[in-house]
C-alpha cells in the first residue's frame, strides 16, 4: 500500500498566505530574482512598505496558491499567470498602478559585484589608493589574479594607478569575482525589474512595462495626424475633421466665387486681398520682387469713417500703382 505524501504545515500556511495576498491586492508583478541579492530585496521592502508586499516563495507554492485563487476568484487569465512564472521568482502583490511600481524600481538602482563564471557587461576597473586589506597572503591575490600593480604603504596594500581588469564581454571566473568582492569593487548596475504583471485578470507583459514612452507618443501622433489627413480626403465628418473641412470648404467656394462675372459688396475686402495676392505673384515673376499681402483687421478696434476712408484710398491706389496708369 503506497502511503500519501504528507504535506509540511509550513507548505500549508505559505499557500494560504500567498492566496490571502492574492485576495487583498489587484496586481501581481512577478520578479526574476536570480541575479538579485538579499540586500537589494530587503531595501526594496523597506521603500514599497505600505504601498506593496514582495513574497519570496518556493515556485510549487505559488503555483499552488494561483491555482486555489483561481478556484475561488474565477478570475481570467490566472492559468497564464501560472505558465509565466519562471524558476527563481518572487511575487510582488500592489494595488498601486502598476507603471507607478516600475517606476519605483527603476529609480532605485544598485551598484553590485560582478557575478562568478558569467560575462561581465560593463568595463571593471579597480581605483588606486588604499585597499585597507593588511599585507599578507592576499597581495599574491591581487597581483596573480587581478595582475594589478600593488606597493606596500603604512602596512596596508595600497594600488598604484587606476586599473581595468576586464573589458565588456569579459568571462569572470570564481577566483576573480571573489578578489573583486574583496576589494569592494561594484560596477554593475542592479534594477528590479518586472517580468510581467497580472492585474485584475489582465496580463501586462514586459514590453508594454518597459514601452519607451516618448517614442510611443510620436509614432501615436504621427498616426492620429495621418489618420485625420486620410478622413479630410475622403471627406469624413466627425468632431476631428468638421473644422478643417468647413474652412477647406470655405476657401473653395470663394475659389468659384472669384471666378464669376458677378461682384458682391460684403466681400469687398476678400476681392482686394485676392487682387494684391494676384498682383504679388505677377510683380514677382516679372521684377523677382515680393509684395506683402495684408492682412485682416484686428477685430475689436474700429475705424472712424475719415480714417477707414483714407485706407479705402491708399489700397485703390496701391492697387492701380501696380498696373500703371
């Protein structure tokens, strides 16, 4: 007889205490922690306290706890949340917006040491001054390992000049990354980020997280821009493009109505500005001159009869001027 697997109290309460969370936030931002350290997760708690709660669980438990969560809630998208999460995550419970918490760890950067048996992706320098490590066994460390240029000084290991012991790309192996550490030489940048986000039934992936935000606002203007030129060609009415149309409308009819043998008093002005335009463009063609065209009156200040009549004057002249006598 094949005795039942007994499950560990701790299992059991971790379980309810990942669906308790799930239960009191609307948001679950799940992070890789695998390049993460205990520090940078215990600063990181101290920062979001009373704004969001990060949960570092065995991968078995919070799949556990998204699958009684599921049953309860009958929330959308919980089993996508589950196939998302990947080996060495914790899951950060929120109710503030979620482009808030990003931002939040993205305004919190660390300097960490590089990592053993990976590729380093910055250039490592190592400052000269004093190491404050007491000569000994370590200066053979330093100088076989790292190959930096040491001298002994008030009994303390000190290095000679500014030195690079890796360029970007670099392998760092174990003895390295442990005499770097040593020195307290930290030249990677270390960010929180968020894998993808569940909210409310909603799944919010990476790319949309990390959108660069100027870019998208260009190409989301160049798209409304070009959208609208399309509908005042086709001739498309809505609260965009009644505007534009109204004043294409406008210039094409006086377009036609210039073109009439009739003459119509109340656009005088409208038959003056069309005539100087006209004149302009023949006086700059013939003498390679330009002649500027003007333009309405300001409204809100009126001209008394003398003075109005005085510019009548001047425009049938300047007019007349252009054509000889």
């Amino acid at each position: 007889m094949i005795r039942k697997k007994e499950i560990h109290q701790w299992k059991l309460d971790e379980i309810v205490h990942l669906v308790d969370l799930f239960k009191n936030h609307k948001t679950v931002a799940v992070i890789e922690v695998a390049r993460l350290n205990d520090k940078q997760i215990q600063e990181m708690r101290k920062i979001l306290r009373g704004k969001a709660v990060i949960r570092m669980s065995k991968k078995k438990l919070q799949l556990r706890a998204v699958d009684q969560y599921k049953q309860e809630s009958k929330k959308d998208n919980l089993d996508e949340l589950a196939e998302k999460i990947p080996g060495q995550s914790a899951l950060c419970f929120t109710n503030v917006d979620i482009f808030e918490l990003k931002n939040i760890f993205n305004d919190n950067e660390w300097m960490v040491s590089a990592k053993p048996n990976e590729i380093t992706p910055v250039d490592i320098w190592v400052p000269e001054g004093d190491t404050g490590l007491p000569t000994g066994q370590v200066i053979s460390e330093l100088n076989m390992t790292l190959r930096l240029p040491t001298k002994i000084q008030n009994d303390t290991i000190w290095v000679r000049e500014n030195t690079r012991t890796h360029s970007v790309g670099d392998y760092v192996n174990v003895k390295q990354a442990a005499v770097l550490k040593k020195l307290g030489v930290a030249p990677i940048e270390s960010l929180i980020k968020i894998h993808y986000a569940w909210s409310d039934g909603e799944i919010i992936p990476e790319e949309i997280l990390y959108m660069d935000m100027e870019q998208f606002q260009q190409e989301l203007a160049s798209a409304f821009f070009g959208a609208r030129s399309l509908a005042l060609e086709l001739g498309i009415v809505d609260k965009e493009t009644i505007e534009p149309l109204i004043q294409k409308a406008h210039r094409e009819a006086l377009g036609i109505l210039f073109d009439l043998p009739v003459y119509f008093d109340d656009m005088r002005d409208e038959y003056i500005r069309k005539a100087v335009s006209n004149a302009s463009t023949i006086k700059a063609i013939v003498l390679g001159e330009d002649l500027q065209v003007p333009t309405k009156k300001e409204k809100g200040k009126k001209k008394g009869k003398k003075e109005k009549a005085e510019e009548d004057e001047e425009e049938e002249v300047g007019i007349g001027g252009l054509f000889g006598n």
